[in-house]
C-alpha cells in the first residue's frame, strides 16, 4: 500500500486529535501540546475555525456522546515534568469562533481519558501519567485509573463544582497508553503502563463493578487489539517501553498472550498507534517520534503466513494518527509533532 500525502496545516506540537459530529456534519478537531490552537477541520481537510488560542497541553478530546459538538479535552498537560496543573474541560460551542471552555475536573497528570457506553450509561475514565513529582523525571509517585459515570447534563460543572471521580487501579508506573477496542460488542478501555496492558470493562449496570484482564505484564507504552490473521481471536500490537523503540505483536496461544513478532528496527520513541483496517483488511499503523520518525503500516500476510511492515510517510515525527472513511477512501490524520505539520494520508494499494 501507498499514502498520498497532502499538508493541510501547521501547529507549533500538533499532538492530539479527534472526530467531531457538529451541526449534523463530520468534522475533526487538532490540538496542540504545548500553548497553542486548537484547530477543527472538516473532512475534505478544510481548516474552517479556531476552537481555541491556548492554554494547549491537550493529550486527548472526546466527543460527548450524543451532543452536538460538544466536547471534553485535556488541558496544561504540557509534558510529564510539566502537568501538576493539567485537568478535563467541557468545550461547548455558541458560534462560529466562539466555544465555550468549562472544567469538569482538575485531575494533575492526567493524559489519556474517554468516555466508554455499555447498556445505555455513560462512563468517564481517565488516566494520570503518574500522581505527582518533586523534580524532572520523578518516577516516584505511579499513575492511577479512576472512572465515574458521566452525567447527561454538564451544564452545572465548572471550578467551583467539579466532577467527583473513583480509582480504579493504582500503582500504575508511567501510565501511558490508551486505546478503545469494541469486544463482544462491548465498549472497553485497553491501558498500558511499565506494569503490563490491562483491559477495562465497564460495569453491566451504573451500580455494578468495572472488570480488569491482564493482558500481559510486559512494560508498554501503548497497545491496541486487532484480527491480523482474521482467525476469530485478535492479537496485542505494543509499543514498548515507555516511549521506547519496539514494535511488538502478541498472539494467544494456549490462553496467554505470547510474543510472535517484533519489528526488525528500533523505531525510537514509538508513539502514534491505530488498530483497525486499511484497505478492507486488518492493519495497525505506528508513528514514532525520534530517529527515523516514520509512519509504518502493519498486516498480515496469509499466504506467507507472517507479518508485514510497510512505510507510509518518512521523517514525519507522528504523535498520534486518527483514521475515517471518505467516499470509500481510507484516510489517516497525522498530528506530526516534531514536524509542527498536520497531515493528510490518503491509501492507496
């Protein structure tokens, strides 16, 4: 497969991005890590406002569910030595150049969160980096899961009346990774850490218990789940260590998840991470931001019977990557961070 590749905007440490249903029209928002806009774009890749000037540190935005246009971000996560002050807003939008920002929760370093459904009921769970730190690269203090079912009505959150939150696990050194994977038609919360990728499931009612699987205890950076093979069962792609240099695929044999592949190269700092399809078949596409800094497309080749690894876009540096259908056409979003380019990947066979 190919990409072709078309730039449609710059950003000083593009870095989070998401899908936005608005006014009955799809539309993608681009965020930046540091003190600066954030974006929206529809999906021919227009840039058609500015949500926001600053203050930026946005690891991750959310749609709410159901809402239109309404949705929650990450704010001041500037970097893991600088997020002490980092929290969740709710960003409503009134006009065109004109979104309101509200906090939902100071939450300090806090990085990924989503909001997860199962029978009707909204769950917010989110993940700090870590819980606090005394000095640059103070590990000292691991990262927690916390959750709580999100209200339908935000209307009432701000700094004075903020949204309580429970943890669900702690003790979770450099907790990094998120990624949401349907199973069994069940909407869940695959979080990574040097602990090992563990699997969240949200309670079957409002009053019951969220389950945690251990995937594998190896330390992650992140992980997703896909079908490479298509035999019924889906494997783990890791990335590994924290912000590290392997690329890894886990099947599960006899039960547990063993290693059957890793990437030939050191990909240094491996970040950007999509499980899903490309092309009508099963494929991961990594990111990594040091290095080389490539975009590589991951599949399995049945006839072969192995893993395969192609290049999409070279020295691009991607932070994250999100992934939509256009008029039949894969399209993959790059916030190229180290690069301040926000790309368009159009693939091709």
């Amino acid at each position: 497969m190919k990409a072709v590749k078309k730039v449609i905007g710059k950003l000083n440490k593009c870095y989070s991005i998401a899908p936005l249903t608005y006014e009955g029209k799809e539309y993608f928002l681009v965020a930046a890590e540091k003190q600066d806009p954030c974006y929206l774009f529809d999906t021919e890749g227009n840039k058609v406002d500015t949500v926001w000037e600053g203050p930026g540190g946005v690891m991750s935005m959310v749609q709410v569910p159901g809402s239109n246009g309404q949705f929650l971000a990450t704010h001041k996560f500037y970097s893991p030595n600088d997020s002490k002050e980092a929290k969740i807003v709710i960003v409503t939008p009134k006009a065109k150049g004109e979104w309101e920002v509200r906090t939902l929760v100071e939450l300090p370093h806090v990085h990924r969160f989503d909001i997860v459904k199962r029978n009707g009921v909204n769950y917010l769970i989110a993940c700090a980096l870590k819980s606090g730190h005394e000095f640059k690269e103070d590990w000292s203090m691991p990262g927690k899961v916390y959750a709580t079912v999100l209200p339908e009505d935000l209307s009432s959150f701000d700094d004075e009346n903020q949204l309580e939150l429970t943890v669900l696990k702690d003790n979770m050194l450099k907790n990094h990774g998120y990624y949401k994977v349907v199973e069994n038609g069940v909407q869940t919360s695959v979080i990574s850490a040097d602990c090992g990728v563990f699997q969240f499931i949200p309670p079957e009612s409002k009053d019951g218990e969220w389950e945690i699987k251990t995937i594998i205890t190896d330390a992650t950076s992140d992980a997703t789940l896909v079908d490479f093979d298509e035999d019924g069962e889906k494997e783990l792609l890791t990335l590994a260590p924290f912000h590290g240099e392997m690329i890894r695929i886990y099947k599960k044999i006899d039960g547990e998840f063993k290693q059957v592949y890793q990437y030939e190269k050191a990909a240094d700092f491996t970040h950007a991470i999509y499980g899903g399809t490309l092309l009508g078949k099963p494929a991961a596409v990594v990111g990594h931001r040091k290095g080389e800094r490539n975009l590589i497309a991951f599949t399995y080749d049945k006839e072969a019977g192995e893993y395969k690894s192609e290049i999409l876009d070279y020295d691009c540096g991607s932070a994250n990557v999100y992934h939509y259908m256009k008029d039949g056409k894969d399209i993959i979003i790059g916030a190229n961070r180290e690069i301040d380019e926000i790309a368009m990947y159009e693939i091709e066979e």
